[in-house]
C-alpha cells in the first residue's frame, strides 16, 4: 500500500519552512522517528513553490554523506507533499550559537571541518547549496553536522530552470547581489560567514534592514569583534571573505578544498591538528563557549603600564593564551559568557520565524519583504529601502 501520513504518529513542530512545516512523526509499524516536511500544496502553488519542493526532492535523491539528512521517502494527498527525512535530534547550529553566546575554538574548528568536507562533496557533486546558513546545520545526537533544505539548491550539470536570485540576505555573496550566477565560492562565502558567526556570535553583515546588510556585503563592510577574535580564524575568514569569488581561499581558482584544508586555522593547533578523513566518525568536542577571559595583569602590559617581566608566571600564561586567541568572551554578571563584539540587530520580523530571518525570495518566495535582484539595484540608487 502506498505510504500516507496516516501511518505516522504527529508529534511537536521541529521547524517552519515557506510552505509548511517540519513534525517530528513516530512511523508507527517500525516506531522510527522522522521529521516529515508538509507542505501546502495551494500555499506553494500560490508561490510557484512546488519546483522548489521537486528541486529538494530530486538532488537529496542524488546525495549520499554523512553530513548530509538523508531522504527516506516522499507522498502526497489532496492537501500536502510529504518530504519524510532522517530525524535529526541535535537541533539548529543557530539555537546553540544563540545559547551560548559563542562558540569554543575548538567546536567551531571541528563544525567548520564537516562544512569544507560536505561542501567539497557536494560541489564534487556538481551541486550548489545556495542557502548556507547556521538555521539549515543541525547538529545530531553526537554533534555531527547534517545539513537540511536543498530547495535552493543548484545543480551545475544540468540547464535547471531554478531562479538566480536565493539564499538569505546575511550570507549571499556579492556576485549573487549583482545578479551573476552563483558558484562553488558562494558557498564558501556563506561558510566563512557562518565561522565568523559561530566565533564571534553574530553574523558579519548585520544591520536592522536587508539593504543595509546588502550595502555592507558589497562594501565588504564587516569588523572583527574588537575584544579578541582567533587570529588563525581571522585569517581565514579574511582569506574567505573576498570580494571577487575566484579570490577565496579555497575557490576552484583559489587553490580549491586542499588549500582551504591546509589552512593553519585547521592545521596550526598542534595537539588536536583536524583530520579531515576521520572527523565525521570521531566525537567532536563539546559544544561549549570560549572559557572566560581572566582578569590578568596582562592587560596592563598590552596598556603599556607594566613591562611584561614583571608579570607573574600565571599571568604571562595567561597574556599569551589571550594574545593567541583561544581566551577571548567576556564574562557576564552571571556567570554566563555570551560574545560582547558586534551590536546585536533587531534583524528578526516580528511576524517571522528566526528561520526566515531576511530570507531573500526566490522569484517565487512567499516572504512579506519579499524583493528580488532587481528591486535592490533601484531601490540603491535611488537610496530606499526595500520594503
Ligand atoms: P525554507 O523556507 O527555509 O526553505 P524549508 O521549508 O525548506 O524552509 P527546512 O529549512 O528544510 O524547511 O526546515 C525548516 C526547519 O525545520 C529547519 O531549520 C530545522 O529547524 C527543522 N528541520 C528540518 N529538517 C529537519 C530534520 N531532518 N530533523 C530535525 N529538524 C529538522
């Protein structure tokens, strides 16, 4: 008999996408859970969203990674397509960067590490994601990466009809903005973005409005936190983060993901170097935040005030763990260590989910401040937002 949601037990919402949402469903011959995407056919047909749903379907059909949701069956009734997808208990990168303020060294290192790999088989692959961001990482039961949502994906073998213009407005590049077609290094835009937020707790280009967060990423307007920021790190995200996509480390023309995998961000940390071939099997490091930063005497050597010989040895250790980087949040009140560098934006629409924070719309998108391309150039010159 063909598979209907009857077969399923309804649990809680896991997420909401454009045209429906995510369940967590208990398969009630096998007891299985899954997370089963519904979406509304009339809500998608309404948005020309049935060719994203298809889109999703097709190319989850084509990839097989472990840091990858895997597909395990679609249906359909008079109201919904079902998307029936491998349960993924960890929850959003994006609640735990949120949680914890920011990310320890070494969980963001070992998640940046799945990401290259992943993105390197995907683009092996000849796909791209198109929708990068800390909302489509969930993390499993052990802390692995799996990524979600393939509906804006792009399939570069094959002349797909699928809109140019997609992604969400803190993580697409500038070539996408100026209306080129995206690339292996639009994804590697993303992801530099994503380190950048996992280390400092905010994304790079935030502002309050999508045209001033697409002002920045054209402008390359963005500040490391001015409190310490890794400086392996930096130099990634700074090598990542350029402009013209053939100039990011780890591009086609760029070196591709072996340069990208040599980089001393991943390589330099002589105790627990990343192993590429083996990080999706061993366990990841706890996913904590960045330990406080002591209160030291160093702090005056960096003022100028006292000479470094004349700190005490607990204090000098304590200066050059600072100065290389790996002690740099700033301790709340409350014991809590959240990151204190970047402004935070009211960057949500209050009649929004956080998953559709700035969702650029694809030509079809159902988002209220939905605009595409073309509307960002007017409204530039002519100095409006878009709204
Ligand atoms: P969008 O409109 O952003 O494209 P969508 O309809 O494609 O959304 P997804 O982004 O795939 O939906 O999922 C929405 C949210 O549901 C995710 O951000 C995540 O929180 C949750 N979710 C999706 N898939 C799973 C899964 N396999 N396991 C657990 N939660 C999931």
């Amino acid at each position: 008999m063909a598979p209907t949601i009857d077969d399923y037990d309804l649990g809680h919402t896991l997420g909401e996408g454009s045209f429906g949402s995510v369940i967590l469903c208990t398969h009630r011959a096998s007891g299985k859970k899954y997370a089963v995407k519904v979406i509304e056919v009339v809500h998608a047909q309404r948005h020309n969203g049935i060719a994203q749903v298809i889109q999703e379907k097709k190319v989850l059909i084509m990839l097989d990674h472990p840091s990858i949701i895997k597909l395990h069956s679609t249906f359909k009734d008079a109201d919904s397509l079902y998307i029936v997808l491998e349960y993924c208990s960890g929850g959003e990168l994006f609640g735990h960067i949120k949680r914890l303020g920011s990310c320890h060294i070494s969980c963001a290192r070992w998640l940046t590490a799945e990401l290259v790999n992943v993105l390197e088989y995907i683009h092996g692959r000849r796909v791209l994601h198109r929708d990068l961001k800390p909302e489509n990482i969930l993390l499993d039961d052990l802390g692995h990466v799996k990524l979600v949502d393939f509906g804006s994906s792009k399939r570069l073998d094959v002349e797909d009809d699928v809109p140019k213009f997609v992604g969400t407005a803190q993580y697409v590049s500038p070539e996408v903005l100026n209306d080129a077609d995206a690339s292996e290094a639009s994804d590697l835009w993303a992801l530099a973005c994503i380190v950048f937020q996992m280390l400092s707790g905010e994304p790079p280009f935030a502002a309050p409005v999508e045209y001033a967060i697409f002002k920045k990423i054209e402008e390359r307007d963005f500040a490391f936190p001015s409190d310490g920021f890794p400086p392996r790190a930096r130099e990634l995200v700074d090598a990542m983060l350029q402009l013209e996509p053939d100039a990011r480390l780890g591009a086609p023309a760029c070196g591709g993901y072996a340069a990208l995998k040599a980089h001393p961000f991943f390589t330099d940390d002589v105790e627990a170097p990343i192993d590429f071939a083996s990080v999706h099997l061993s366990p990841p490091p706890p996913l904590v935040p960045p330990p406080p930063m002591p209160e030291i005497a160093g702090d005056a050597v960096l003022n100028g005030q006292l000479a470094e010989h004349e700190l005490s040895a607990a204090d000098r250790a304590n200066l050059i763990e600072r100065q290389a980087g790996t002690r740099w949040a700033q301790p709340l009140d409350d014991g809590e260590v959240r990151s204190s560098r970047l402004e935070r934006t009211n960057a949500v629409a209050p009649d929004f989910p956080h998953s559709h924070r700035h969702q650029i719309p694809t030509s079809h998108g159902p988002h209220p401040h939905a605009y595409r391309c073309s509307s960002w150039r007017r409204s530039r010159s002519s100095g409006a937002t878009c709204r």
